[in-house]
C-alpha cells in the first residue's frame, strides 16, 4: 500500500460535492492525464475508460468533444461550466450505488433555470460564440437553454493547418414542480463534432497520414421524476445515449488504411431510492438497466497492412449489429452506533447478458470512528467490476465467450481532520488489486 492524501468537498447535508468545473477534478490529489490538452483521466492508475460520469441521473460513455471509442476522456467538455451547480468526484471506496466501473465516479448535477425572470447571455471569443437563455415557464416551471459555435475552423485555416477541426454543443433543461413532493425534469444535451482535411500539398498529406480523424456525433437526454415521501424520496429517469463515429485515416498517397462507421444507441432505467428506518439508520436502495437498442460496426483494415503469418494479405473487414442488455442492483444500509462509531454495509449485483459469465456480486463496506468534533478516520473496502466496452466485442466471433468482467478489489483507510470549515486534511493509505479478465 502507498500513503496518499485524498480531496473531497462537502455541503451541509454530508454529500460530497463541490462547484468547480469537471476539469479540475484532474488537479485533486490521485487524479492525473495521459497528455496535456485533454480530458483522459488517470484515477490512481487506472485507465480513462475504468471512470463513470453521470449527469442529471443519466450515466455517460463521454462528456467530451472528439473523443475516443470506448474510452471516457477527449480535449473538451460540452457541459458548459455555467450550467453545473455540482460537482461530486470519488477516487476510490466509493459505495453500491454506482457500479460497472472500477476506477472512479464524476457525478454533475446541473441547476434549473432562472425562477423570477427572464435573462440572457451572449458571448464571443476568438475560439467560438455561445448563447444562454433562461427564465420561468408559468409558475411552476423553468427553463434552460444554450448553444455553443467553436471558431477552431477558422483559427486553424489562418495558422494554415492541414487538419480543421469545428463543434456545436447544444443544451437545453427545463424542470416543473408539480407540488411540494414532486417534480419532472427533462435534460437534453447534444454535440456534432467534425475535422476536415486540408491534402492540397504533400507536406499536408504526410501530416494528415500520421493522425486518425474522428467526426462524432452525440447526445444524451433523459426524463428525470423526484418524489418525496414523509421518511425518504426516490428518483426514477428513463434516458437515452447516443454516438455516431465516422474515422478514417488515409496514408500520403491518400489511400484508406483505416476506416471505423460506429453507432452505439443506448436506453437506461435508473432508480434511486432513500429511506430513514429510525434517527440511527438509513437504507439506500435502487436499480440501473441499460438495453443497447443500436449496436453498429463497420470497420475496414486492408490486407496491405494486415498480413496472417504466411505474409499472406488478411484484410479485417467488420460488418455487424447487435444489442446487448445490462442491469444492476444495490442495496445499502448505514447506521450509527452512536456519536462516535458508524458502519455502512452495501452489495450490488450486475448482470451482463452479452457474456458468457454473466453475473457477478460486489459487496462494499465502510466502517468510521471520530476521533473528536473534526477529525474522522475511515475504512472502505469493496469489490468492483466492469464489463467490457461494446467496440471490444467486435472483430471476432468467440469474445463473447472469451471476454469476462475487469475486476478490482480496493482497501481504504484514510484519517481526515477538519482544519476550518474550509480546510480540510486528509491522509489515505490504498491497497488496490485490479485484474484484467477480458482477454483480446
């Protein structure tokens, strides 16, 4: 184990959050990038993809534009900063409730629009315009509105670059209080990101045979009800993810060596519920499906680059769709002992039908001790695991029988101690074990 110190932000109410944006998560202690300029987070070794983010209550592939296949990170976010009103991040020892990743979870909540009135803001930069409208819909409503235009396309035509990338991202929210104990929100968010190609000279060709260029286009969107009852509430949204992948990837003589046309269409039920037993104990309790509805592949590499061990040419040409349908379960129960002396205990069960194995169990455990009115020591122990991304199921016939859940086991103490209500410390010792099942 290795002694590390660990960051987490805190409202009254004890959820972990805090209001700053999502890439600053990669400056809390643990938390690193593969590259500078980009979104690719590294938690405490794990790789980009082993990351969840949710938003508003509907779990991500990527909040990023131009990102990558199966992976989580990219150069930029298309949740615009001014629309968070929450940041929740966990590095490690998280609980039940968020599963089929091992590594950490980025939870964003957005805020509603303005209630009193109506209000607006436009803005220009030399790297794009954007436009924020909000305000009150009747009494019981509100709304939120942005759009966004990158200028990338005209920056990189002046600085005579032989690649030109350019995005929109488009947002859009709108929340009703249907009485003092219920509420509907609906969230949409959409991007369209695209790289043209300059190979009007040689030099712009050899430079452009070097790089794989992605168009992508994305949206997620989903319907979220909030319900309050006399001891606990639960939410329950039906969402939907899409991604459309377009690369391609010529070499100097502008022949194709690479070509990859994906969409991935994903709906997800997601429910959440709390219940207070008594003062002292507390259930948590929910459930996320997910029915890959659209599962397309069309990936070419030509037998020029892909030879068997004969030298013979043996061209990889994919040509497939399927679906695949996952769920997951959890149940948590927290209780104090007394003012000193708490104890969480927590099992979630997943099940991914695409698999030949199936089903596998998590239990999680946490156990926490004051040491006086600012100073706390915690232990967190639990079992995760994560199916493997769609793209890997693609390219042969057997990885459905081959390929099995990743799997990480992680022991973590940590002692904190609140200097003011500001300032906190704190210490963490890990011991993670991960192993990699999937096999390619």
């Amino acid at each position: 184990s290795s002694r590390r110190r660990h960051t987490r932000f805190r409202n009254v109410t004890g959820v972990q959050t805090c209001a700053l944006p999502i890439c600053s998560v990669a400056l809390l202690p643990g938390v690193g990038v593969t590259q500078a300029g980009r979104n690719d987070l590294v938690v405490r070794g794990g790789a980009p993809f082993e990351n969840l983010f949710v938003v508003d209550n509907i779990e991500v592939p990527n909040i990023n534009h131009f990102g990558s296949q199966g992976n989580s990170g990219g150069p930029l976010t298309l949740v615009n900063i001014g629309f968070v009103r929450a940041v929740q991040f966990s590095a490690g020892g998280f609980g039940a409730r968020y599963g089929n990743r091992v590594s950490s979870y980025t939870i964003i909540s957005l805020r509603d629009g303005n209630d009193e009135r109506f209000a607006g803001d436009a803005n220009f930069s030399a790297t794009g315009f954007g436009l924020i409208l909000e305000g009150p819909i009747g009494d019981n409503a509100t709304f939120l509105f942005n759009i966004r235009r990158s200028f990338l396309d005209i920056l990189f035509k002046a600085l005579g670059q032989s690649f030109i990338p350019d995005y929109w991202d488009m947002t859009f929210k709108t929340t009703v209080k249907l009485d003092n104990k219920n509420s509907l929100s609906f969230l949409a968010l959409g991007a369209l990101d695209k790289v043209s190609v300059n190979n009007d000279s040689i030099d712009g060709r050899y430079r452009n045979s070097l790089v794989a260029f992605t168009d992508q286009d994305q949206y997620f969107s989903g319907l979220t009800w909030k319900h309050l009852f006399t001891d606990g509430f639960f939410t329950l949204t039906l969402g939907r993810t899409y991604s459309a992948f377009r690369s391609r990837q010529q070499d100097s003589l502008l022949t194709t060596v690479f070509r990859n046309e994906s969409t991935e269409g994903i709906n997800s039920l997601n429910f959440h519920g709390t219940l207070q037993l008594s003062r002292s104990t507390e259930l948590n309790f929910g459930s996320v499906s997910n029915f890959a509805s659209r599962l397309n592949y069309n990936i070419l590499v030509p037998g020029f680059l892909r030879r068997d061990a004969a030298g013979v040419p043996l061209a990889l040409t994919v040509d497939t769709n399927f679906t695949a349908f996952t769920t997951g379960a959890y149940t948590t129960i927290r209780h104090e002992f007394n003012e000193l002396y708490s104890a969480s205990f927590g099992l979630r069960a997943d099940y991914y039908a695409f698999l030949q194995d199936p089903f596998v169990l998590s239990p999680r455990l946490t156990l926490s001790r004051s040491l006086g009115e600012r100073t706390r020591i915690e232990l967190n122990a639990g079992r995760y695991y994560q199916a493997p991304s769609f793209i890997w199921m693609v390219g042969d016939a057997s990885n459905s029988k081959a390929l099995k859940p990743i799997r990480a086991d992680q022991v973590v103490l940590g002692i904190e101690h609140r200097i003011t209500d500001d300032v906190r410390l704190q210490v963490r010792s890990e011991e993670h074990t991960s192993e990699l099942q999937s096999r390619f």
